[in-house]
C-alpha cells in the first residue's frame, strides 16, 4: 500500500504559521460508506501533526496521548469536504499542545480541545526524509485526492453484560491491514482513533439500553493512551455506566491488555 | 537547594491537587494520601505524570514546564555536574536528596538512575510543584 494513501486524512495544508496554527482540507471520498467521527478527529491530529513535525525539523513527530475534551456536533458524510484547523497551544521540545476543530462548509462538525502529544523520534516511526517530501507536497499542489480506501470496523465479541450498567468485549487487532503501512512504516502502532471509535461503539450499545433508543456519541472527555497496540494484539474493551439524565448518558471506556490498562476515556452519548 | 515550602502551603493545595490526581489516575481521593509514592502504590506511569502535569495547570491556571521536577533539582549545576552517563553524580543526587525534602531518604538509591526519579514522586511532591508555579506566577505579576 502506498504511503501517505492509506490512512493519511491532509490532502492538502492551506495556511502554516509555524509553532502557531495551521490549516488544511481533506476530501472525504465519495465511495466510502461513512467516516466515522474517530477519524474526522484522527484528521485533525494529523494536521496538527504536521505542524508540530515541521516545527520540529522532521526529527521528531507526535504521538497520541491526551484529548481532555471532543466534541462531536455533525457528521463528515462522505462527498463532503472537510475544513481543517488546529491551534498550537504550546508544548515544548518534549511534548506538542495543541486543539483543533473540523467543518463542513460553515458548519463545525467537530472541535478538539487540549489534545497534548509526546514527540517521539522520527526515526523509530518513519523516513524523516521522505515525511519532509510529502509535508512540501502538502503544502504545494498538494496530494492526490481521494486515496483513502475505508477502514475495515474490526469486530467486537461482547463476553460480559449487565444491563444499563456494564459491557466487556473483546477487540483483535488484525495482523495485518493497508493502515499499519501508513501508521506508521516503520513501527506499525493500531491507531488510537480507531481504537476510540470501536470503545464509543461498544458505549453505543449500552447507551442504547440506557436510553431505550439509538444513541450517538456526543462528547469525548479525558482521553488517555498508555501505550501502543501492535497488530495481533488480543484487547479487553469495556463500558461502564457512570450517571444517566434525560436524553444522555456517560460512560467511562477502557481498553485493557493482558490486565494492563492500555486507554481510558469517557463518553457522553445522547439519544439519536 | 533547600526548599522553604511548609506544610500548610502544602495542605493548603492538597485538596484541589487530590482530587485532580484522582481523575487522572481513575482512583480515589482517600487513596492519594501524602506520601503514598505515585508508581509503587498507585501503578502510575510515565503518561500518568504528563496528565497529572496537564490537569494541575487547568486546574490551578498555572504554567508547569514539562520536565520541571527534575530541571529545579538540578538548579544551577551543570548537566554533566547533576548526571552522568544517565547516573547521577554525588551531587546530583545530594541536589534531589535537598529538592525532594518530603521523600523518606531511604527510598533514594544510590547509584541512582535518571530515570527512576519519577519512582520517588508522591503526591506531596506535586503539591508543592503547584506551590512552587503559584509563587512563580505571583512574581511574574
């Protein structure tokens, strides 16, 4: 699979203030089924990203650790596309602070606040020079359009259930999948989006017996990523009940590995 | 570099400190007693200090430099004075010894690795980083 294709989400960055703010677009392809709000906010991280690499001299690049607050206010249809920004709020050689917002013509679908990075060694992850090469592409004529291809949902075994109060369920990791080419080359890491969208699926699902109804995630809080997940890893997800009221429900998720927590968050899901 | 922090600026931040490392942590606020180091009793980790970190500087509306603990210990003694091939020196670790009064001295090893400062961490210990950045602030204002 090509590089920069498979789960790259910049096609092109519009505006760099190095250190400061930058943004970009990405077209959602057409063909898609859908793009989840994982990925819409996995967008803006990569956007963010970039500036923080460029900013970095393409020595170090971030990866995900903390998102204090998301908020998910719209959908990213497929056909659309997506408006991207993200403010760099600070950080140091060490780490990156930034948050981010996507839209839809005017229409904000998604805003990430206080989202914080360590920048880790280019190397481990990646070419530098072939990460500065597509980065000058980007801020160019930019990347051809619509390479994305969708991402396989991986499948969730539901092992545990108490109603309205709790779900444990296992989540494979596949061995192998177009992404881990692109996330990252040289150390293939199970993208921490992905790993969210499959906890807010599961949240959904208790939400929905909560509620009496469909439910949607509506707001992602504390979010924390312990470590990385490697292909073939073997996760226990779970969803805990935390308060109800009309119309919402939060949640608390967790990812653990071999008893080890992996990734904590929580979710507040509301009927649909 | 003896600190001159006391106990009631101390317990006087406690509170807020606690409950903001209960979040972080997803434990208890009785179990973020004083002195209850942070990786041995509580099974933090490394992403667990950038958080607590992160959420003390919202909380407080302070600014704490990444890496702040270990850069005030040193003080005005020079990289190669604090550490040496990843080990501190003699005065190094005299330096830590001094800057993290409140750590019972018997949890300090010696030879000492830089990277198991993090090991020596109580909640104490981020009481008095918040103590620390509010004099700070007070200053710069």
């Amino acid at each position: 699979m090509e590089h920069f294709a498979a789960f790259s989400f910049v096609d092109r960055i519009t505006e760099l203030t190095p250190g400061t703010s930058v943004r970009g677009v990405f077209a959602v392809p057409a063909a898609l089924p859908d793009f989840s709000a994982g990925l819409v906010a996995e967008a803006i991280g990569q956007l963010a990203a970039w500036a923080a690499m460029a900013q970095a001299e393409f020595r170090k690049r971030p990866v995900a650790a903390l998102a204090a607050d998301i908020r998910i206010i719209g959908e990213a249809a497929p056909g659309c596309r997506l408006d991207l920004g993200a403010e760099i709020d600070g950080g140091d050689r060490d780490t990156v602070l930034y948050g981010g917002w996507a839209q839809v013509g005017d229409a904000r679908v998604m805003e990430m606040r206080q989202c914080l990075g360590p920048m880790l060694p280019m190397d481990d992850f990646d070419d530098p020079a072939a990460v500065r090469r597509h980065f000058e592409t980007l801020r160019a004529a930019g990347a051809r359009p619509g390479r994305f291809g969708g991402v396989a949902e991986p499948e969730i075994d539901i092992f545990e259930r108490s109603a309205g109060q709790r779900l444990r369920a296992t989540l494979r990791v596949p061995e192998s999948a177009p992404f881990f080419a692109d996330h990252f080359p040289r150390r293939p890491v199970y993208p921490a989006t992905l790993l969210l969208d499959a906890e807010t699926r599961l949240a959904a699902v208790l939400a929905q017996q909560v509620l009496h109804g469909p439910a949607k995630v509506h707001r992602v809080t504390g979010v924390k990523l312990r470590s990385f997940v490697v292909p073939g890893q073997v996760l226990e997800i779970g969803a805990d009940t935390l308060s109800h009221a009309s119309g919402s429900v939060r949640l608390g998720v967790t990812a653990t590995a071999e008893g080890k927590r992996v990734a904590t968050a929580r979710v507040e899901m509301v009927a649909s | 570099m003896p600190t001159d922090i006391n106990q009631d600026e101390v317990l006087a931040v406690y509170p807020k400190v606690a409950e903001t490392m209960a979040d972080a942590l997803g434990c208890t606020v009785e179990q973020l007693v004083l002195d209850v180091p942070l990786i041995e009793g509580l099974d933090a980790e490394s992403i667990d200090f950038l958080d607590i970190i992160f959420r003390l500087e919202r909380a407080f509306k302070i600014k704490i430099p990444r890496g702040k603990i270990v850069e005030d210990a040193r003080g005005d003694l020079s990289e190669a004075e604090f550490e040496h091939k990843g080990y501190l020196t003699d005065a190094g670790l005299q330096r830590l010894r001094d800057y993290l009064s409140e750590v019972p001295a018997n949890r300090f090893q010696s030879p000492m690795k830089v990277a198991d400062i993090p090991r020596l961490f109580t909640v104490e210990t981020f009481c008095r980083v918040v103590v620390r950045a509010r004099r700070a602030s007070a200053v710069a204002q």
